[in-house]
C-alpha cells in the first residue's frame, strides 16, 4: 500500500479524531460503570463467591438483565473491576515512588502505597487470591495481564537502582521483581488472618525487601 501525504489542508486534529458518543452510547457507559461500581463495592464487602449478580443488579439500581447486557457471567465482571483497579492503583505506586531518591526507598513507598490503596478492599483482594488458584488458563493469562502494571512499578524501580549503581549490573531484575511482588501479595494473610496493621505491614515488607536484595546491592 503506499503512502499518502496530508496537505496542510487535510491535517486532521487529533481531537477531531476522536468519537462523540450519542446519547445512547453515552447511556451505555454510563451503565457499565453504574454496574462495574456496584460489583467493586460488593466484592470489596464480601468477596466473589458470596457477591451475585442479582445482589449487584440491585446495588447499581437496575435489572439482572440490564448487567448481562453488559458483561457475560460474573466473571467477566470480576476481571473488569479487576483490571480498572490494578490500573489505577499502579499509578498511585508509580507516584509514590517517583517522590523517593533511593532504591530501598522507592520499593518501600510504593508497595506501601498499595497497601494503604487496597487494604479496606481486602475481601477483593482475597478474591484476586483465591482465584488464581482454580480458575481456567484463559481467565489466569488475562489477571496476570490486570496486575502486571503493579509488578512493572517494582521492576522499574529496580532498573533505577542498576543505572544508578546501588544494585549490581548482573541483578537479575526480573526474578527480584516477581519475588518482591510475591512477598508484597503474601503479606495480605497476615492483614486477613492475623489482623496486621498498616505499620506490621510496612515491617514486614521492609524486612523482605532487605532479605531479597541482599547480595545483590553494589560494593561501590
């Protein structure tokens, strides 16, 4: 196919480009996310299996039909609110960790960062967990997509830390990312089953991070 060259004339403005919703898209985004915010709040109070569609049709103020018109199964759901959260949570890690100037620094401000942002969601949270463990390859491939935001947040405060020298040029950022990742997940139990506070939490994550980097920290 060749190219074609826009005149001056012919230039299109990017905010040309994009579509105006009518009145009967604008509606339906509108009810998608009266239904997505009505599935946060209850996975959020009771987790998936207890929350059902009919008890989140109601939340949103509209009919069970009105929510498969929009999302297949419960499922579908689940991962939608899923994958809006994760989005928006790795922004609030990316934030966190761009005000620190040290590697230590920056994983801990962020990775608390996520725990203050999802800790009063802890039943969603389990959810996310308890999921991974039994659901099918198709639904697994499309979570681990939802969080790897959050994993990249972690990942790129690690290659920082080895432009900058505190870690050492052969760190294998990849593997220290996914068990940073994995220890920040695992402390979850703890706030579920044990009733860790904010700070056990900031304790405990320190402590790992410190555990997992050590012997990959530069001599210089």
């Amino acid at each position: 196919m060749r190219d074609i060259a826009l005149t001056p004339s012919k230039t299109i403005d990017a905010e040309s480009e994009t579509p105006r919703l009518n009145r009967r898209q604008a509606a339906k985004v509108r009810t998608r996310q009266k239904v997505l915010d009505a599935a946060r709040a209850l996975f959020a109070e009771r987790g998936y299996e207890p929350a059902t569609i009919r008890d989140i049709a109601k939340g949103a103020g509209m009919s069970t039909g009105a929510v498969f018109a929009n999302f297949q199964d419960k499922a579908e759901l689940f991962e939608a609110v899923l994958s809006e959260d994760m989005a928006k949570l790795a922004e609030i890690l990316k934030a966190a960790a761009a005000a620190e100037t040290s590697l230590r620094a920056r994983l801990l401000a962020a990775l608390t960062a996520g725990y203050h942002g999802s800790l009063e969601q802890l039943p969603l949270v389990q959810a996310v967990v308890a999921r991974s463990w039994f659901q099918p390859v198709a639904a697994e491939i499309r979570t681990r997509a939802a969080i790897k935001p959050l994993v990249m947040v972690v990942s790129d405060a690690l290659q920082v830390g080895v432009r900058e020298g505190e870690l050492r040029q052969d760190a294998d950022v990849r593997l220290l990312s996914e068990l940073i990742y994995e220890a920040y997940l695992s402390n979850y139990r703890g706030a579920a089953y044990d009733g860790w506070t904010m700070q056990d939490l900031t304790t405990r994550i320190g402590k790992q991070v410190d555990v997992i980097l050590a012997g990959q920290l530069s001599r210089q």
